[in-house]
C-alpha cells in the first residue's frame, strides 16, 4: 500500500471502527445526485463496526485484500482492483484481513446517513460466528454523531 496521499487522512472514529483505520471524505453532494465518496486506509486487524446505508454502498479497493461480511453471509475477501457492493439496509462490515491492511474508496449512493451498530465480535471476524451479533438491536443512539464511512 502507498504510504503517500494527496489528502490529508484522520483517525477513524474509535465509536465505529476498530483498531488503526484512517479516513477522509473525497466528495460529496447533497443536491441533484447525492453521493458521498470516502478514501479509508485500514491496518491489518482493523474493520467497521456492524452498519447500514440508507442507499447502496461500493467499495473500490485500492491496495491490500479488504475483508468484508454480510449479516448472516460467510466472511468473503476482495483484492486491489475488486469491487464489492452493498444494497440499502444491507447490514455489514468491512476492513483490513487479520495479516493485510486495505485501501478502498467507499461511494455511498443517496448520501443519507450511516446506521452505526454494534462491534463486530472476534468471533465473526475470526469467522467462527454465524454473522450474527449475539447483541443485536439497534445502537444508533450511540453513534449520532459519528461519519459515515
């Protein structure tokens, strides 16, 4: 992965990521086609917390392997180069594998807002679980303030 950028990136938000991720807003528009697109750098290890959008979410991955889960779908893996898409209130996650961080450019179709959940369990990430949160629920009330990613 490159170690050089032309932006500027900033710590992911420790309320909805674990672990070192880094993350900056590219674009956005919340007027005739809204869209939000983010570059977000993870380490290995590193990965979102359980979320939904509120339209469809692409991942364009740049450099690494990104890990990534649908809820009650087997743990699946992209390289550099893949994509992986996300349909409106598809809850999931996504990161770094357990030995290889990732780069991926997230565009976020409708630029509504992020339903942040739960952390994803060592269990589901290890992919031992069944891609459920024993907690489940809704914890959005918790993350009211945090970005989108």
């Amino acid at each position: 992965m490159t170690e050089q950028v032309s932006w500027a990136l900033n710590r992911a938000d420790s309320r909805t990521f674990s672990g070192e991720a880094h993350s900056t807003l590219l674009a956005g528009a919340d007027t005739e086609v809204p869209v939000k697109l983010y570059f977000v750098r993870f380490a290995s290890g590193a990965r979102t917390f359980w979320h939904t959008h509120s339209g469809p979410q692409i991942l364009l991955i740049k450099a690494g392997r990104c890990r990534y889960q649908r809820e009650g779908g087997q743990i699946q893996e992209a390289s550099a180069g893949g994509s992986v898409r996300f349909e409106a209130g598809e809850r999931h996650w996504h990161g770094g594998t357990p030995s290889e961080g990732t780069e991926h450019i997230a565009i976020n179709l409708t630029a509504g807002e992020t339903d942040w959940q739960e952390e994803v369990s060592e269990s589901d990430y290890a992919g031992n679980g069944d891609g459920r949160s024993s907690e489940g629920g809704d914890a959005s009330a918790l993350f009211a303030s945090a970005p989108p990613a």
